[in-house]
C-alpha cells in the first residue's frame, strides 16, 4: 500500500469524537484495526460539547466496561460513587428507595464530570498508534458501496479529502448528520420540556445519595458530585425555560428549593446553568450498506433516569463484541460485512426498545395529572419496596446488568 493510499484507508471511520465515538476507538484498540475518528470541534475539552460541565451517571455495565478497557481506575479517582437512589413524587405520601447494600455491589454507579471523563478519555486516545484523529474536520458526502465506505470531509479553508473504510459508524450524536446520509429516518416526538442543568451546593451532604424527584413541571433529579455539591438536571416546561434560567442565583434556587423539599437542607452557591431540549428520538434502523448507527444518533432518550449515555456504551460494547467474534472465526476481518452488522442490530434492538419504552414510561406516568395515572404512580411506588424482588429487577436494569450482556460489560477485555 502506498503512503498516499494509507493516508486515506481505514478499517474503520467514526464519525464524531464526543464521548460515544472517542470510546468506541479506545475500546476497538486491542483489535490492532486502522481507525480515524472525524470530529468537527477542536480537539480540547473545553471546546467539545460532550466534555462541557455536565455530570453524567454511570452504571455498574459502564464501570466494568471502563475497567477492560485499563482507563477505570484514572476515573474512578474524580468519582462519586452512588450508593443509594431516593425516589419520591410531590405531593404524594411517602418514597422508595434503591439501596447498593441490598443489591451487594458497592455502588450503583457513580457520577462524574464530563469534562473530565473527556479529558480521561482524550488523554488515553492520543497514546494510540492506529488512530488517526481528524479535526477539526467533518463528512459532508458518503458513497456506500458493497465493497466500502467513501466519506468526504471537509477539513477547512476549501480542502477536502475522500476516506475510504470497510465500515463507517456514525456517532455524531441526536442530530446526525451523517445517518440522514446513510439514509437512515428517525422518529421523534417532542416532550414540551427544556432540561436546566447545573451544581449547587446543599446545607446537608447527600452521603452518595441521587434523588430522583416527579413535579408537575417535570423529573428532578440531584446526584452527588465532587466537592460536597450536587448536580441538577431539572425538566422544566418549555415555555418556562427561557425564565427559569434568566432568573438570578437566589431566586432560581428557591424556586429549585419548593420544587425538590427540605431533604438536603438549604440550596446555596449555584454553579453556571444551561439547557437543552428534551426529546425522544429512535431511528428506524441501526444500519445500512458498510455503516451503523451508535449513541445518540441510535436512540435519544429523556434524561429521567440517566441511561442514555450507559446505552450508548452498550452499543459499543455490542459491536465491538461482534467484530471481535467476526475476526476469531475467519483468518481476516471485515468489520463492515453484512452478516456482522446484522448480528449488531438484532442484538442491541431489544435494549434500546426496552430503555424507550421505560423511560418514556416513566415520563408519561409521572408527568400526568390525571386521576387513574396519579392512583397507578400510588401503587407503584408501594409496590416497588413492598411487592418481594421488584427492587432487584429495576436495580439490574438500572446498573445496565440485565439480558444478554457484551463482553465489554461483563468487564471481560477484548483480547
């Protein structure tokens, strides 16, 4: 092979490099594969969206995944363990409760900042010789063809360059440019709500608690993060963003303050607040011709019970699993063959539908004021510390442990 020619072919090419793509190139590594990642932000935390100052909550699957992957214990040190979940719904008598004790396991999952989980994870790319990171750069045509992937990036100031793959993944998020050049469709519906998202400071220590707490407006939940403060993801109706977060300090937090209680004492010393809109979105099929869909650009979820980016990683999981399998049982690989990709989708089809249907669930039931919902949500919640092993289910679920498992997320290395 040429200079010219390697310069342009790759076994795979991951379009986006927030934190979905990054990890896929980080955990094909022991797979000895030619990866370029093409990311359209600058390659520095603070420019790269996924690696902003947002909190995300890892399940226990995502935690072992990390630790096959030789990165958990650099991110395990700027963690917060969860060790408990409090549910409760206002106005209602009473709360359950998800205990990790209970569950014996040491942690349910825990909290980490994203911008520095980004910085983990861009830190471990750039020690990897058979990645290619192009950036700032971003696929503008793709050409998909039986025997491979033709991607056009634009690279800046007029120049662009064809790269040439077995297989393209697109992880460039909820908005996927690339999958609508897959020729891939998207259901979406609106949830008429904005999330504010932010840190505070409570009166009280959370003690490795999260709060998941149901307003009329819409989910709160409080997760503990470094520093004794605590992380908010708020839905807020959509017409009231925009004055939500036009509030000042003081005045947010109170209203923040009627809407979650007294639990953790008085609200104080509110960090930077933004928003992002809430929607559910499901793409018709996860592949097409030499390509395949992963993370958002797969499924995009209500953020109610902090799964989006542990399904994501799933979806890595899983297809990482299927490559690996396709190179033991022949002397090559070929990551994009038909056969493999199949295997991919059917596999990851059940987790995704299943995580849909709960979390939209749980936003349809929670958010209606109507009587037989407010009656079921009673029951529920009763059931769910009374009726024997249902705690244990929803906790399997939760931690991302439930059904048919990737290596990856039995924390089994690749190789």
């Amino acid at each position: 092979m040429s200079t010219s020619r390697r310069d342009s072919h790759y076994d795979i090419v991951v379009a986006g490099g927030g934190m979905i793509g990054t990890c896929l190139a980080l955990a094909l590594a022991p797979l000895g594969l030619r990866i370029a990642v093409v990311e359209a932000v600058a390659r520095k935390a603070s420019a790269q969206p996924s690696f902003d100052d947002r909190s995300t909550a890892l399940s226990r699957s995502t935690q072992r995944m990390f630790e096959a992957m030789g990165l958990w214990n650099e991110i395990v040190a700027a963690s917060t363990p969860i060790r408990s979940i409090h549910v409760s719904d206002q106005g209602r008598f009473g709360f359950s409760h998800i205990d990790a004790e209970e569950q014996g396991v040491e942690a349910l999952g825990y909290v980490v900042i994203n911008r520095v989980l980004g910085s983990v994870l861009q830190s471990a790319l750039r020690t990897l010789n058979g990645v290619d990171v192009i950036c700032p750069a971003r696929i503008v045509d793709l050409e998909l063809a039986p025997e491979e992937a033709r991607a056009g990036v634009e690279l800046g100031e007029g120049e662009r360059k064809t790269l040439h793959c077995k297989l393209l993944v697109a992880a460039d998020g909820a908005n996927s440019s690339v999958r609508e050049m897959m020729g891939i469709s998207v259901q979406k519906r609106e949830y008429g709500q904005r999330a504010v998202i932010g840190n505070l400071l409570p009166e009280n220590k959370l003690d490795n608690r999260a709060f998941e707490r149901f307003t009329p407006q819409g989910p709160l939940a409080v997760l503990p993060v470094a520093d004794d403060r605590a992380g908010f993801i708020w839905a807020v109706s959509e017409h009231d963003a925009e004055r939500v977060l036009a509030l000042d300090d003081e005045t947010f937090l109170r209203e923040l303050q009627e809407e979650f209680g007294y639990r953790l004492g008085a609200f104080s010393r509110a960090g930077k607040r933004a928003s992002y809109p809430l929607t559910l979105s499901k793409a018709l099929r996860l592949t097409a011709t030499r390509s395949v869909l992963i993370g958002n650009a797969a499924h995009g979820l209500h953020p109610v019970s902090a799964q989006g980016f542990n399904l994501g990683m799933r979806d890595v999981a899983a297809l990482c699993d299927c490559i690996a399998d396709s190179r033991a049982e022949s002397d090559g690989i070929d990551p994009g063959d038909e056969e493999l990709l199949q295997r991919y989708a059917n596999w990851r089809r059940s987790d995704q539908n299943k995580l849909v249907r709960f979390t939209d669930g749980l936003v349809r039931l929670f958010g209606s004021r109507r009587r037989p919902f407010r009656a079921l949500r009673n029951l529920g919640m009763l059931g769910f510390d009374l009726v024997p092993g249902v705690r244990s289910v929803f906790a399997k679920h939760t931690m991302g442990l439930a059904g048919n498992l990737p290596r990856l997320s039995r924390g089994v290395p690749l190789k």
